[in-house]
C-alpha cells in the first residue's frame, strides 16, 4: 500500500468517526477537484445518501440567510444534526473569491450539532454540480442528518445548483424593485416550496398574490407549490416552512429514498452530460463543424442539423 | 508533498479574515479581503465582533490555512487568546497575522504568541500578499506535519 | 479647429477667454493633465464668470445667508454673529477619568461636550462581560445612571450643550436623563444632541454598532424622537450621519446623496406617525466628515445647505424656515492623518478644519494628531482645540460670511456637487428608498467600491500621502505611544458594578424589563419611554440591550463582498 493510500484511508476513517476537521479537509480536497478528493469520495460514496438536501435560492436582498439561520433553529429543535453549504460566486479571472455568507449563521457557530462551510463556485471551472454533490456525500457520510444548501445571488448557477436538492425553496420578498420580477421565471420553475419572506411587511401580501398568479402560469398543474410566509428575523412562520418542506418530499419521493437518490442522481447526470457537451462542443475546432456553424450564420444551413452533427462527433469521440 | 495536504499551487488557499473584540471598523479588513481574492485565494469574511470561540470553530470547519485579524483599537490586545484557543482545538498549524494600530510596546508579546505578521499604516497590498502566501506555505506545511504525526 | 475671430461677432470677454485659453494650452504645453476631485469631477484650471451675474439666478442658487435656499449660511450672521460651537468627542477610561478630562478641555475654551462610550458599550455589553485589556481604551465605560453621574460631576448640563454618542435604544441619553432629574434640572432645560441616532449610517460603515435589527432600530428612533418632541423640547435626538458613509469609502458627493436619503427614510418614517414635518425637521441635525479635499469640501457644504433646503420644503412640505436650514457638526476626517510623520497631522488638521468653517458648519471636532493610533493624550487633545482657537482667534475666517462664494470655481463646484449628489438620492429612490437600499446591500456596494477606487488612487502613486507614498522617511521608526486605562482603577470600577448589581433592588429591575419587553411588543406603547424608566430602576444598558435585541431582532451586518 502506498503512502497515499494510507494518509486517505486515515482520513476517510476520522470522518466517518464525525471528526469535524477531518470532514472540512476532505471538503476542500474535493471542492478543488484535487486527486486525493476523488479517491476519498470513492471511499466514502457507499455511505452516503443518508441526508435530505434542502436548497434554498432565491434573488438578494430576500433575507434568505437570515431564514436559512431559523431554518438551522427549527431543524435543531428537531434534533436533527444540520449542514449547512453556502455557495459563493469567485471571480472569473483570478479564482478568487470572498465568501462571507456565513456570518449570518451567528447563532449557531457554538452548537456542535451545526456544520457550516462556505465553498465558492469556481465559474471557470465548470463541473459545480458534481463538486457540490460529492461534498454533500462526504457530508452524509460524517453522519450528519440535513444539508441545507444556499446558494447567492440570482442568475447563472441557481438552476443548476438547485437541481442538486431534494426540495428546493425559492424565497423572495416584497419591494425588490419590480416585485417578483425579480424571481426570474427559471428560478420558479424549479421551486417546490415558495417562501415569502419578511411578510410582517405591508406589501407581502401584494408579492403573495403575484407568486400565485405566476404559479398558475407554470404548465403542470398537477405539482402544487406551496407559498409559505415567514418573518425570518422573528422566526415568524419557519415551522411551517419545515412543515411544507417535509410534504413536499414525502408527496414527491412517495417517501421512497431510493426513488430520492434515484432522481438526484439522474439529475447530475443529465447536467454533468449536458456540461461536458458544452465543453466538446465549445471545443470542436473540426473543419465540418466550422463549416456548419459558418453555414448557420450565412443562412444555408439550420441550428438543428448543426446540433445532429456535433453532437455525433461526440458520441464518436466518446466511443474512442 | 503529500495527497491530503496539496501545496499551494495545487489547490487555493484558504484565508479567514475577521476581527475580534469590539471595535468595528471594517475599512481596512474588507481591503485586505480583496486583496487576498485578487490574488487567487477563497477567503471566508465575517464582520467584526467574533468571539475567539466563533473564530476557531469557524477556522476549523472551513479548513482554513491562515487567519487575517484587523485591529484598529486595542483588539490585539486578546490576540494571544485566540492563539492558545486555536492550539487547544488542535489547529495550531493555522498561521495567523494582524494589521492595524499596533504599537511598538505591544508588539513582543504578539510575536511571542507565534503571530506571523504585523502590518501596521501605510503597508503595501505586495508585502501583504506575499506576506499570506509565505504563510499559507508554511501551514500547509505544519499541517502535513501534523497529518503525519497522527498516522 | 475655432472659427477666426473677426468672422463673428463676439463679445470682448468671449474674446479674452479664447485668449486665455490659446496662452494657457501653448504654456502648458505637454505638462496639462486632466485633474479630478474626490467625487470625480474633472477641476478646470481657471473659472470664469458664468451665470452668477445674472442676479434672478443669483437669489435662487445663492441667495443671501439666513435665506431660502441657505447656500451662503443658514443664519443671517453666520460666524460673524456667533461662531460654531467647539465640541471635542472626549471617551476614556473610567467615569471619573471622563469627568477630569472633559473639565480640563472646559477650561481650554470647549463650549459643549460630548460623550463617546467604551466599544463594548457601543456593542451594548456591560463591563463585567469584557476582557479587561479591552475596557475603557477607545471610549468610556458608562453601564448605569450613576456612571453617568460621576462623568457628568460640575458640568453645567443646563448652560452647556451635550453630544450622547449612543445609537439605539439610546441608553446613555436615558442616563443623562435621570442625572437631571437627580440633579432637579427640568428636562426642557436640556440641550444637545442624541449624536449618531442615525442606524442607517451604521448598518453601512458597519463601525461601531449591530446593536438591533434594522426594523428594531428604526422603531426605537422614531420612538425617541417622540418622546423627545413631548418631554425633552430643545434636544436634538436626530443627528444624520453622514461621516460614516464618508468614512467607509463614498466619496463626497455620495455622502451628501446618501446622508439626504437617509435624512428623507427618517423624516418620513416620522410622519408616517403623524408627526408634522414642522414639529421634527427643526431638531434634525446632521453630522458630516471633513477631509483635507479642501475646496471640494467647501462645495460640499454649500451645496449640502441648498439641497437640504429644497428636500425639506419641498418634497417633505416643511413651512417654517427653521425646518429648512441644515444644521450640522463636521469631525475632521482621521481617514486622512497618517501614522508616519505624525506631526504632519496637525497641519492637515487645520486645513480640514478651515474646509469645515468656510462651509459653515455649527460645531466642530478637530482630531488630535496621534489619532491614527490611539485615544488622544490630554497633550495632543490641547493642541487639537488650540487649532479651532487659532483660526477662530488669529486667522481672521470668521470675518465674512462664505467668503469663498462668488469664487467661480467654488460655485460651480457647488452646482456639480449638487448635480452629483441629485443623482445618487435619485439612485436609492429608484431602489425604494434608504432603508430598503440598505437592506438589499445596495449603499455598501457603492461604498466599497469608491473605497476600493481610492485605495488604487494611492497604490498607483497618483493620489499622492506625504510620509505614506511620497516624502517618506526612510529613517523613521514609527513608534506609536499608547495611552492605556490604569488596570487596578478599571478593574475596581468593573468591581463596583458588579456590587451594584447585587445591592439594587431586583424586583424593581425585573419589573421595568418586563414593561419594556410589554412595550416592545406592543405597537403603540414608546419603547425609549420604558427604557428611561428602567435605567432609572437601575436597569444596566446591557441588560436592557439585550430584553431589546431578544425582542426586535439582533443587527446583523451584511456583508458585501
């Protein structure tokens, strides 16, 4: 055996025995797609799926930490021992980042029963997804109960983060300038759970009613989202988010994990499947496929036989 | 260099920028913060006013490789405490460094408690940066030490 | 390329301007360079006359001082009548160290005083809860009614005026307060300022104090500016902060935008319970930064006056002209003193401090020269009030009244900063007004990023430090002196009030915590009324910040990275 094997077999045994710092180094070896991180997550994979992941998204300004600070209180009072992962963006150029998210969770950095940790989301990078996702396993496999993971910000990576969750909440609250406008319409389409939050506000009411005019557009009727008002700083309403939370997992998983994993996995699938298209695709420097996308702009050919042939390259590539 | 303690080049550093104690200027914290992200580094900001208890269990979750404290009062004053806190908790391969208003007299005693910089007024986002990575260097080093002495 | 001269028909200043401008581009030569303030308006080399001899323009841009729109002062005289109060921030060690120092700068000529509280106060703790290298190093250690007394022992709180540093729930003022009462001064006697009333400044400088949640403090200011309007009548309990927003990174005439539109949240927010602007806008003071950007900051002010003017007739519907005068404090700005070559300070001190007189201000504090590194020595405190004393007694600046305006440059100066300023408050309204910009982040955004684009100025070289970036001294070591509180005197005043904790009576103090905890939940009940009554009961201020925060929510900060 060698050295290395031994250093991640002694790590991996220290987490599984739920030490914290054990945990948090397997955590950045993993978020930096570091080698060792994936021998560590092959280790630790067939003890996970364990933990229910809550996702919480939703436009700044929406007091979203603060709730996901009395969502951790509420979970806790359950006795549930909570994770929980806040994903910062980094900057594109220098991979850098400020991740400072965390520091609303101010009530629980004590509480041994709580585990916060801050990733950034390596723009540059792509594959966020399986990052995030193998972090959570190593997570489950340290035992703990819940993740909820946040993610900042609208736009870009919500989507494809909130994919990664069991039950996604989407959160907003009145006066975000053009009211729920700022829910951008693919935010919504991922929501399970809709929260309004700050609803002790005189115009919660009016952003309540605009979510459940916008939820009647959606196309499925039959997937009832629930609206849930909450003051986060009060913890007004939090119960009844969890409350909502856990319906909602047990009407769409018919309280199956297996059916739960199952469809987690099938969705990091069909993004990693899609992202590494992309990147073939942003790749292919073929003289047929110059040519088609050339024939796109000049008007001879469509986007959909220059898809057709990219997309057989790639299956091409894929069979070498 | 070891698999679970990669260099630096290999996966970002990791820096904890906070202040403890009461004052809450936060001008020459959050440069600090942008300085150390513009150089590549993740770097976990919190607003002033941590406990030394909030530090450490804060350091340990995000597998932190050095600690920025800012200090523009007497802060630093408590400085020594967060070092033997961090010890105690096992994470004395974290290096921690300081800026601000730091006078002379009281200077010793913080590099007794095993601080890894002083910058006081005027300090260059250069000797900071590099000041960080010679840092982060170094505990990545103890860390694999320590990884090592735990086997 | 200009059209020959004689091809048109132009006036004989026209003429000589083009002349002008033809010289100064042929003798300047390569050495010209385009300049910008700290606002990032571009400064001319020379202004010219333009509108301001038009006399109809002149009354509505200008005016005469003590009136609408207050460009040249708000009072008729101005410094010529009565010069601006002398107001020293004096915060140290123990009470009774206060009490000694601040009798001292009385005696120096200070005509007001002013109370900064120990940074564990401000963060609403009491003394037994703290480390003890940590109390009473930047600010006073004042926990109770008697703590109160003892700062305050001989000082004429009825003849003098008073600056609380305390934001919400203002325990410091309820202190002063009962040492009234003890003392059987009338409250009406009283005057002062609640200084820093203003949350909003603070949730975005981020400086001192997450003492409540932003919907907490709000509650408890309006609150105290009620009760003050009944039982405290020539009180100042709103004081507008625009230095913290100056001192985090917004340049200045960011400042003045966000100080109105802070300004505009609280005024409106009173009226939205029921008070007349008439009755409120009067006691609104305002509390500015002043730095060593000299003429900026003259405009600064100007402008400041006649948009505050404007603000308060007419989009808030004040009619009295007391309403309308923007009254305000200036601290001159320690961002600019620096650490090495700290003499050099008190020359930056002085003409911080000559901005803040040109501009008009009402009360100053100069800072004392070792201000980047620790609470003033009682040395270099004399010599801060001794500059005030020298431009006020030697430098002949009070003899006329806005002496730099009708200065081209200063008046057009005047009109862009306004510009400016326009056009951010227009931004925050556009965002929902102050509160929600601050709620959302907005404000801290813009902060930081003018922070940062300053930092850059001074890295470049470009914006140029002496003994920082330039004219430094290789040889100098900088030593910085530390003035620390006498441990065996701070640690026998951390004793005493924990004796006093003991000794008072409890049932009395659980009582008055339950009254504001009933107040606190109640909507209609005044919640600074209840704390009055607690301090009084002998309540300490950590005790009744934290019923509060349990109540109305713990400030968090918001961090913008």
């Amino acid at each position: 055996m060698s050295n290395v094997s031994v250093q991640v077999s002694n790590l991996v045994t220290r987490l599984r025995a739920g030490e914290v710092g054990a945990l948090a180094r397997a955590i950045s070896l993993v978020d930096s797609h570091h080698d060792a991180g994936s021998a560590i997550h092959r280790i630790v994979h067939p003890y996970s799926g364990q933990t229910e992941v809550i996702g919480i998204t939703g436009p700044p300004g929406t007091g979203k930490s603060t709730l996901v600070n009395a969502l951790v209180s509420e979970l806790r009072s359950k006795n549930k021992r909570v994770a929980v992962v806040a994903v910062d963006p980094s900057s594109p150029i220098t991979g850098g980042s400020v991740l400072g998210d965390r520091t609303r969770m101010g009530d629980h950095t004590s509480d041994s029963g709580v585990f916060i940790r801050s990733l950034a989301a390596h723009g540059h990078l792509g594959g966020l997804s399986s990052s995030i996702l193998k972090v959570i396993d190593l997570i489950d496999a340290a035992g703990w109960d819940v993740v909820v993971l946040e993610t900042v910000g609208a736009g870009q990576s919500e989507t494809e983060i909130a994919e990664i969750a069991d039950i996604s909440v989407v959160v907003n609250a009145p006066g975000l300038g053009d009211d729920v406008q700022a829910i951008k319409a693919g935010i919504l389409e991922i929501a399970d759970v809709l929260v309004v939050n700050k609803a002790d506000s005189p115009q919660a009411k009016r952003t309540e009613r605009q979510l459940k005019a916008m939820l009647e557009l959606r196309k499925e009727e039959s997937s009832h989202v629930p609206i849930v008002n909450t003051v986060a700083t009060t913890g007004e309403g939090v119960d009844e988010l969890l409350e909502a939370i856990v319906e909602k997992g047990n009407s769409k998983f018919n309280s199956s994990k297996k059916e739960r994993l199952l469809s987690r996995v099938r969705r990091i699938v069909a993004q990693e499947a899609a992202e590494q298209a992309r990147r073939v695709v942003l790749r292919d420097q073929d003289e047929s496929t110059l040519s088609l996308l050339e024939g796109v702009i000049s008007g001879e050919c469509e986007y959909e036989e220059t898809i057709t042939h990219v997309m057989s390259r790639y299956y091409a590539q894929q069979d070498k | 260099m070891s698999q679970i303690t990669p260099n630096v080049a290999e996966t970002p550093v990791r820096a904890l920028i906070t202040k403890i104690g009461f004052d809450g200027h936060d001008r020459g914290s959050r440069i600090v913060a942008a300085y150390l992200r513009d150089a590549g580094m993740e770097v976990i900001y919190t607003p002033p006013w941590q406990e030394i208890d909030s530090v450490v269990q804060l350091a340990l979750q995000e597998d932190v490789d050095l600690i920025g404290i800012s200090s523009l009062a007497t802060d630093h004053l408590i400085v020594p405490d967060l070092m033997n806190a961090l010890r105690e908790a096992g994470l004395g391969e974290i290096e921690v460094f300081i800026g601000g208003i730091i006078p002379e007299q009281e200077r010793p005693m913080l590099i007794e408690a095993g601080l890894g910089g002083i910058f006081g007024p005027g300090s260059t986002r250069e000797d900071i940066v590099e000041c960080a990575q010679r840092l982060a260097t170094s505990a990545r080093r103890k860390k694999e030490q320590a990884f090592e002495r735990r086997l | 390329m200009s059209t020959p001269l004689e091809e048109v028909n132009v006036q004989p200043i026209d003429a000589a301007e083009t002349k002008w401008k033809d010289d100064y581009t042929k003798q300047i030569g390569e050495n010209d360079r385009v300049i910008k303030n700290m606002s990032g308006i571009e400064v001319e080399p020379l202004y010219v006359p333009d509108n301001i001899m038009d006399t109809e323009l002149y009354l509505e841009k200008s005016g005469y001082p003590g009136q609408f729109p207050y460009t040249r002062g708000i009072y008729s005289t101005m410094h010529r009548g009565r010069t601006w109060t002398q107001r020293q921030l004096v915060g140290l060690g123990t009470p009774s160290d206060y009490n000694k120092r601040v009798k001292t700068m009385l005696d120096m000529g200070a005509n007001a005083i002013s109370l900064l509280p120990c940074n564990s106060g401000f963060r609403g703790v009491d003394c037994d809860t703290v480390p003890l290298p940590l109390l009473g190093t930047c600010g006073t250690v004042v926990n109770t009614v008697d703590h109160m007394e003892t700062c305050l022992d001989q000082v004429p709180i009825d003849q003098i005026s008073a600056a609380m540093n305390d934001p919400a729930p203002f325990t410091l003022f309820a202190f002063m307060l009962n040492v009234a009462k003890r003392r059987g001064i009338g409250w009406d006697k009283l005057t002062g300022t609640s200084n820093q009333s203003d949350y909003i400044s603070h949730f975005v400088a981020n400086h001192m104090f997450y003492r409540l949640s932003l919907s907490g403090s709000q509650r408890l200011l309006i609150d105290h500016i009620e009760f003050c309007r009944e039982h405290v009548p020539n009180w100042n309990p709103m004081s507008v902060v625009g230095q913290h927003m100056q001192q985090t990174g917004a340049t200045l005439a960011e400042t003045i935008g966000f100080t109105f539109s802070s300004a505009i949240q609280h005024a409106e927010d009173c009226i939205a319970r029921g008070m007349d602007p008439d009755e409120i806008l009067p006691r609104f003071t305002f509390f500015f930064d002043v730095t060593i950007n000299f003429f900026e900051e003259v405009a600064k002010f100007r402008a400041a006056r006649r948009m505050w003017a404007h603000i308060a007739r007419d989009r808030l519907g004040a009619k009295d002209p007391k309403s309308w005068r923007l009254k305000f404090h200036a601290q001159t700005s320690g961002v600019d003193l620096t650490a090495q070559q700290p003499l050099n300070n008190i020359a930056r001190t002085a003409v911080q401090a000559m901005a803040g007189i040109f501009g008009g201000l009402q009360s100053m504090h100069t800072d004392a020269y070792d201000e980047p590194f620790t609470t003033p020595t009682e040395k270099t405190a004399k010599i801060a009030v001794a500059t005030q004393n020298i431009l006020r007694e030697e430098a002949h600046l009070c003899d006329v009244i806005d002496p730099l305006g009708g200065s081209y440059y200063v008046e057009r100066m005047t009109d862009q900063m306004e510009e400016e300023a326009l056009s951010v408050i227009e931004k925050i309204d556009a965002a929902g007004g102050m509160f929600k910009a601050v709620e959302t982040g907005l404000v801290q955004t813009m902060c930081g990023e003018s922070s940062m684009a300053n930092q850059e100025l001074i890295e470049s070289g470009e914006k140029k430090i002496i003994g920082v970036n330039c004219y430094e001294d290789e040889e100098e070591k900088i030593e910085i002196a530390t003035t620390r509180p006498d441990p065996v005197a701070m640690q026998k005043h951390v004793d005493e009030f924990k004796a006093f904790k003991k000794d008072r009576s409890q049932k009395a103090v659980n009582k008055a915590l339950d009254n504001l905890t009933r107040a606190a939940n109640s909507d209609n009940e005044n919640v600074f009324a209840r704390v009055v009554e607690a301090t009084d009961a002998g309540v300490t201020q950590g005790e009744i910040i934290a019923c509060l925060r349990e109540e109305l929510g713990f400030g968090h900060p918001l961090i913008i990275a």
